[in-house]
C-alpha cells in the first residue's frame, strides 16, 4: 500500500495507547446522567498517550476550554469522552457496536468540565483534577491529556503557570474551594530509570527540587472574562 501513495511514502501511522480517567460517580455531568445505568462500566475521559510507561506519574488531566468535546458509548469501555474526531476514529477500530458508527450523548465546551475529580490508572494519587491547558489541537490525538511533569517539560511549564499566573495566563475567573499540593519531595519515587544523558538527569532533579512547593488549584467554577 505504501508504493501505491502519490507522496508521503515510508509514513505510518501514529500509535496511541488509550488512558481511561474514570469520572468519580458523585460527579458524572448532569448531562451524561440520564444514560448512565447500572450497567455502565464507568464514565471516562480518554486521553491518548504515546509514553504509557510514564502514567504512576500522572498528577492531573488536561482540556483545553474551548474545544469541543463528546461522549459516546462503547461496546466494551464503557461512555467515553473525546474530541468527535476521535470518536470517528475509534469507531473504525470496533470500539463501538456498529463499525464506523457512533452515538453522540452529549457535547461539552472543556471549560465544563474543569475540576471533575478522576481516578487516573497507575498513578500514585487516588484522585486528580482536570485544569486547563491552552496548547491541546483538536485534530491531535483524543484532545484529552494526562499530565506527568516528571517527565514533560510542558506539562512541568503549564502546572507553573497555573500555580503563578492563571488570571492573567488564561484571563479566567476561579472560584477556588480547595489547594491540593500535589507534589512533595518525600512523594516522588524514581525506581529503576536509565538516564540516557546528562541533560535528562539535570532535568529530573530540577524538578525534583522545585516540585516540593508547586499547588494545584481545584476548580469548582469557571467563567470566561
């Protein structure tokens, strides 16, 4: 097939390993309420990663506000919650019951969803938040991500900005009903890693230094100035 394109030959696909962050029950949106029965396995958002090795780091989910996202029901994973090019996508690898198909049960602006508590797989926290990030593409991936910032400077730089300058960053109003400090020196385990380079372990004990007094805000509202 490669030999029959008029260009591009030699690129493949792009693999993606699908990390479900299950919406704690308490706190499904009121949208998605009506279609979730006793037999839902769970209501997820589902974030593509291409480093799955990384998710015990995870510290908290990324949406971008004003992107549009939707929640669709799967044959085997329950309702999932993604950008709709994604769901296209996934309903071409039998995600769904009817192949290349797939139900739209509700939409959200990612502003919505700000705040919702999940429970990420692997990760050393029981719960983490969903906040904002202003560089997500919709045509990247779910337009859903996890955040490590052990191992992601980007993630490191927007989990900065959030703690220093989110007013003027991202012109939001928060109403903040809880600090959470994610990160704390004594919390950090790094077992059995191979630093590739010397740049690569400047990296990680920078932010192994610097981590220990970083906060995560949970946001209970949000309103676009």
């Amino acid at each position: 097939m490669d030999h029959d394109r008029t260009s591009g030959e030699g690129v493949g696909p792009q693999e993606y390993t699908l990390v479900k962050l299950r919406i704690h029950d308490d706190y499904i949106p009121a949208k998605l309420k009506p279609h979730v029965t006793s037999s839902t396995p769970g209501v997820y958002l589902a974030a593509a990663t291409l480093r799955p090795e990384t998710m015990y780091g995870q510290t908290n989910c990324w949406l971008h506000p004003d992107i549009r996202y939707i929640a669709f029901e799967t044959r085997l994973h329950g309702i999932l919650i993604c950008t709709r090019r994604a769901a296209r996508n996934m309903a071409y690898q039998e995600f769904t019951d009817t192949y290349g198909h797939y139900t739209i049960l509700a939409e959200f602006l990612g502003s919505e969803l700000f705040g919702l508590p999940l429970h990420a797989p692997l990760s050393h926290y029981q719960t983490v938040y969903v906040l904002p990030m202003m560089t997500i593409k919709e045509d990247k991936g779910t337009g859903v991500v996890t955040s490590v910032p052990s191992d992601s400077p980007d993630d490191f730089a927007a989990l900065t900005d959030i703690k220093n300058k989110v007013k003027r960053k991202f012109n939001f109003i928060f109403e903040i009903s809880l600090v959470y400090f994610f990160f704390n020196k004594s919390r950090i385990y790094v077992k059995n890693m191979v630093f590739k380079n010397l740049w690569y372990y400047h990296m990680i004990l920078y932010q192994l230094l610097n981590l220990n007094h970083m906060v995560v805000l949970l946001l209970q509202q949000f309103v676009v100035k």
